[in-house]
C-alpha cells in the first residue's frame, strides 16, 4: 500500500491571483467548459477534500455532477462520487450543510485532539470524526487516507488547504485555471494564501500543459520531488 495518496491540488485564480472576491457572493471564476473539466476530474478520484471554512461559506455537495461519469464510477464498483474529506480546527460543522447530508459517499472529518469529541457530537451519524493528534497535520492526514485506500486525492479548497498541503510539500500535481478577470481588492482571498512555502531552486514545478478551456488557460504543473 502507497505510504501516502497521489495528491492533485485544483483551483481557479483570477488573473491577479484571488481566488474570490471580498463580497458575500461567490465569485465563479470557471465557466461552463472548466466546470466540466473538474467534474471529470472529481471523477477520476478517490477522495476531495475542503477545508471547514470552505464548507460554512459555499455549502459545496462535492459531487460529481455528470450522470455519466456516476454511472461510470458505479460500474467500477465505486460511489457515485468520491469519499468527502475535511479538516476543522475547532469542531463546529453544521450536519446540515450539504457536505454531509448529500450524495452516498463516506464523509471523513479531521480534528485535534482537543476538538474530536465536540465534532463528534455535532456530527453524530453523518460522518466519521477522526483524532488526527494535537495538531492536524497534512501528512497524518495522507498517511490516514492511504490506510482507508484512498490512492488519488483531490484538493479542492480554500486558501488554508491550498497553503497547508504545499507548505507540507505533499502535492503532486498543481491544475491551476487562470479566469479572465481582474479582482484588486486586498481584502480577497488569493491563490493559496500567503505561505510560508518549501523553496527548492532545484526541482521547481514543470509545466506539464497548458491549454484554453473555453474562456479559462489551464496550467497543469507537476510539483516533482517532495520535500518531507
């Protein structure tokens, strides 16, 4: 068994780096031919996760929205969509939100110590609540995920997650869609947050592709040798 998953980081950036804007709408930076490229790559994993603040703000389902692509999985003996994965700091998820009230897929929550048994709580029947220490890191995360047989792992959001699993150096490949618009606003969130980032002058990503998706360019890095 893989000592960890194959981790794929995705996102959409505006072409000044944010990921939204600072209003109390979602900024939908994809459009309809991107939308579909994630789908199929959602398809194509076996695990997405989010983080807890992604979650309170979008309510995402985290679904792969084609019927084909379901029907698809299904006949692969999989869920219709993949398992969902968050991590919270603090325990305090809604069960309502439609992360854990839609779709048929395991729902796997991540916690410190000091907060497993309020989530679990709060969680009770609509998810499984994992320990994960006094800190929840990204590498106990994969190591738990690789011994539930998680071998491909989505990544979908926000800015913390997009921060802790590059900062741990633990993502394989980077699908970043540049979208045609200009945010400027300092109060937004960007692309990954602020850092601190692994900087190896040595093995800096690769450009694996780079191609239009309707009005998006998607830049498909691969990240190389890892640090630990």
């Amino acid at each position: 068994m893989a000592e960890r998953p194959y981790v794929l980081l995705s996102a959409a950036a505006s072409v000044d780096g944010y990921i939204d804007d600072a209003s109390d709408q979602r900024l939908v930076l994809s459009g309809t031919a991107d939308l579909d490229r994630v789908d199929e790559v959602r398809a194509g994993c076996d695990a997405i996760l989010v983080g807890a603040g992604t979650i309170r703000r979008d309510n995402p389902r985290l679904q792969v929205r084609s019927k084909a692509r379901r029907a698809a999985r299904q006949a692969r003996g999989l869920t219709p969509s993949p398992v969902k994965v968050t991590l919270t700091r603090g325990g305090d998820l809604d069960p309502a939100a439609r992360f854990f009230t839609t779709g048929d897929a395991a729902r796997l929550v991540y916690a410190p110590a000091g907060a497993a048994a309020r989530a679990r709580a709060r969680l009770a029947g609509a998810a499984t609540v994992i320990d994960a220490g006094r800190q929840v890191s990204a590498g106990a995360v994969l190591a738990d995920l690789a011994g539930r047989g998680i071998g491909r792992l989505l990544v979908e959001g926000g800015t913390g997650m997009q921060a802790l699993f590059l900062a741990a150096g633990v993502v394989d490949e980077l699908q970043l869609a540049i979208a045609p618009f200009f945010v400027g606003d300092p109060a937004a969130p960007r692309f990954a947050g602020r850092g601190p980032f692994p900087h190896d002058q040595a093995h800096p990503m690769e450009l694996a592709e780079a191609r239009p998706v309707g009005n998006v360019v998607l830049l498909r890095y691969l990240l190389g040798p890892q640090q630990s």
